[in-house]
C-alpha cells in the first residue's frame, strides 16, 4: 500500500517537515518558509471559545427505537411507528466547570439528544434532573455567574452560591438534588436524563396535549459519595470520558428507556401548581410515565472534536408534531443557545457533520463568514421569496396549531399557594435515615467558609421544607440554636 504524501492545506507537498528554512546553516529564518508560518497559524486557531455553561462534555453515537405508539398524541415522523429507528447524537455535561475541570465534581449534568429524523433535527437538551434552579430565563445570567469564578479571587465561590440560592426559594428542589446521593452519578450511563421543561405534542386532529420527557438508565443508579469522587479526581480528572469511550468500545452499549408524561391541553389551567414551572414536576400519580422507545448508544465517533465539540444542541430545533409551552425558561432557552452557537462555533454552525439534517434542506440565509457549501442549493435565480422561480417555499400542511392556554396562567405568580416548599419536602421525606446522613454532610461541606447570615437565611428554607431537613443540617453544621426570625 502506498504511502500518503504530507501537504500544505492547499495541497503542495511538503519536502521537509522536520526545521524550517534559513539562510545558510545558522542563519535566521526566511520569510518565504510559507509551510512554517501555515503551521504556526493554524496552530494559534485550533481552539474556540468554549461553552459557556456546559464547557466539560462527554458524547456518542447511537440510535433510538420505537417501542410503543404514542401517534394518538403526536404525529411527528419519529414516533410513527412500532421498531421505527432514528439515528441519535449524545452529549453529557458538567454545568459549571471549565473545558479542563475535573469531570466527577457535585453538579448537574447536561443530558442532550440530537435526532436525526425525516423531517428536521429535534434536540432535546435537558439535564439528569427532572427540575431546574429558577422559574424564569430573565435570572438565568445571574445564576451562572455565582457558579462561575469570582471576578477578584478567580475561585469558585460557595459564599455566591449560597448567597443566590438563599434569596431565591425557587432553588430548594434543585438544590435538594444537587446535595443528595444522586449529586454525582459515577458516569453518564448510571444517571437518568430530563427534558425538564414542559413541552408539547401536537397531533393530525390539531390537538395539544403538554409533555415532559424522561430518559430511565438500564444501567441502574450509582453515584459516589464526597469521599470517592475525591479519591476519582486524584487519579483522574476524565473518568466520564474513559467509562462512556471504553464501554461502548467494548461493546457494553449504554441504554435508556424513553418515557412521557402527557397533559391534556386544558388541565393546564386546574393544577394547584404552575405545570410550566421549572422548579415543579408533575405528581406521576396524576400524570403516569408512558414508555416510548428505548435510547442505545453503540458508536463512538472517529473525530470528537467534530462530532461532540462541534454538536450544538438548542430547543428552537423541534419537528412536526412537537412544540414548546409558556414556560418562561424554555422560552429563553430558544433564543439563547442557537445564539449561542452561532457565536461559538459561526453563522453556518448548522451545516457542519455533527448537525446537518439527514433531509434535504433549503432556506435563503446567504452569505457569510464559512459559507462553504453552495450559496444557491443548485438554484442561483431563487435567492428570495416569495419567487416565480422555482425556489423552495413554505408548507402550511405542517403549520402548529394555536396554544389554547389564556393569560389566567399569570395565577400562578400573582397568587401561588402551592408555594416552592412542598416538593422539596417530598422528595426529602423519600429519603431514607442513611441518604438523609448524607445529603447533611454533603451541605455542610458545600457551606465550609460561608458567611453565618447565608447560612441561616438558607437554613430557613430548609425548615419550611420539613423541620428535620433543617435540624439535620444544623447538626451537621455544629449549629445547636435555630435563628430567631
């Protein structure tokens, strides 16, 4: 087999890839050694900037397969029917840590899905929790910085987060989460994944009817305690990486079950609580888990850089069939992450492998940094519309059907009974006397070096979730008298 030739990006042969040129033997270098300064550059611009949220990732390759019919609430293409497949592209994540951090810190972890369908990309981009921080996207800039570094110290800041979340209630279901066992899960394939956000489907009949996705590991739930994930970091700072790679290349292919939960369109309006909320999940007992599919990952991708680095993932990315809700963050979201990416990666970021379509595309964005694909898709005469000359037009067959929900929404702000502390003291109250012991701890820890009057503020809300949460985390903390408020 021959072997290949080294070039230059324009495709001359290189004849000495090992010293630049110069002038005689200790002479400088010379000007014209274009293979040198071709090499240089490029070098200066292998990086881009990273996420800003969500920088450190892990991704693959897989497939997602039908396994019950849901066509009754949808009639996107995807779910169409029994064994139908779509290929999938995964990508899991740290929140708050940089590019280089250590992968098996306490914190949410991303969980987004890229569908390749017949009809567009749907991206799914949710979190392995079923809630969020805050309620609205107006707070979300606020809340990063206070998991980013100081802008003095350049150190993570517990007094910030702490801070934050004890002047925002909203917090506590999250922060519960955060703090228990699941708070570090010992890969990506032992950790369930969200949606989060209330959706919607909407089906042939034009009905609406509001969803929330839940992905169930197969793999079971493991997490490390503070303890362990200490003793991980000291060996490795990409144990998500190595578990994710090496078990797919083994073969050991990762899965998950696909579930919902539907709403019917005008229940909307009965909840006691705001079903559009972040911070709230949906009683199963009102609204049980309804299997879709199953989620298999079985390929690593030959280039990560192209295929995880470059995968941009944004709610604004929905298929037929498939729509949004009022909830305030999700609202946000689809303007900011497509933003996003056009930032981080350019204009044409959807035309790059990791996000082209599977189907045709044609639309009449022109020009531009990186335009490297045709400008006209083989019809120079239609770069408008509407036009007489054959160029793509729209499709109102597909077009959504109108939300039905009113502004009585506004209820739920102006007058919410159902409060943001009945949840958290649920999920608290699952726990059993050992998960307790450790969501103590683990608070305690997380508060080392806090100021008295964050802690307190904080131990509040605790005790409006249920009075032993509060108590626990006294005792942990060496606290012995409750504040007088």
């Amino acid at each position: 087999m021959m072997k290949k030739k080294l070039t230059t990006s324009a495709g001359a042969p290189v004849t000495n890839n090992q010293r630049s040129q110069t002038a005689g033997k200790r002479g400088p270098v010379l000007m014209q050694d274009y293979k040198l300064f071709e090499k240089l550059a490029h070098q200066n611009r292998e990086r881009i900037p990273e996420r800003v949220v969500h920088a450190k990732g892990w991704g693959a390759m897989g497939t997602f397969t039908v396994t019950k019919d849901i066509s009754k609430y949808t009639r996107a293409k995807l779910f169409s029917e029994v064994g139908k497949q779509t290929p999938i592209l995964s990508r899991f994540s740290t929140v708050a840590g940089e590019m280089g951090a250590a992968d098996t810190e306490r914190d949410v972890r991303g969980f987004s899905l890229k569908f390749y369908t017949e009809e567009g990309n749907w991206d799914l981009v949710g979190n392995n929790t079923p809630v969020f921080f805050l309620r609205d996207g107006y707070k979300f800039p606020d809340f990063i910085h206070t998991q980013k570094r100081h802008p003095k110290t350049n150190l993570r800041s517990p007094e910030a987060m702490w801070d934050y979340w004890s002047l925002s209630p909203e917090s506590l279901h999250q922060v519960t989460i955060l703090m228990s066992d699941r708070g570090i899960p010992i890969s990506p394939m032992h950790m369930n994944g969200y949606g989060s956000h209330t959706f919607s489907f909407w089906n042939n009949d034009g009905e609406r009817f509001w969803v929330k996705f839940h992905f169930k590991t197969q793999q079971g739930h493991k997490h490390y305690t503070n303890e362990e994930t200490a003793e991980v970091i000291g060996q490795t700072r990409e144990k998500y990486q190595e578990e994710l790679y090496g078990a797919i290349e083994q073969g050991k292919f990762p899965k998950w079950t696909m579930k919902v939960q539907i709403m019917p369109e005008a229940d909307a309006e009965k909840t006691p609580y705001n079903p559009f909320d972040l911070t709230k999940v949906w009683p199963h007992a009102d609204y049980p888990l309804i299997e879709v599919g199953e989620i298999e990952l079985n390929q690593n991708p030959e280039n990560y850089w192209q295929y995880i680095e470059n995968a941009a993932y944004s709610p604004s990315n929905v298929v037929p069939g498939i729509g949004f809700s009022p909830d305030k963050v999700l609202q946000a979201r689809i303007f900011s992450y497509a933003d996003a990416h056009r930032y981080r990666l350019g204009t044409h970021y959807e035309a790059l492998p990791a996000n082209m379509p599977l189907n045709e595309v044609n639309h009449y964005h022109k020009d531009g940094a990186m335009r490297f694909f045709t400008n006209d898709f083989g019809n120079p005469d239609a770069y408008y519309e509407p036009n007489t000359k054959d160029g793509a037009f729209e499709d109102q067959s597909v077009e959504e059907p109108p939300m039905k929900i009113n502004g009585d929404i506004m209820r739920y702000e102006e007058n919410d009974t159902f409060g943001d502390y009945k949840q958290p003291g649920d999920l608290f109250r699952m726990f059993n006397a050992e998960q307790k012991a450790r969501l103590y701890s683990n608070i305690a820890a997380a508060m080392d070096g806090v100021s008295m009057d964050i802690i307190e503020r904080q131990l509040v809300h605790f005790d409006k979730a249920d009075q032993e949460y509060g108590d626990g985390v006294r005792k942990a903390l060496g606290i012995s008298q409750m504040a007088d408020y």
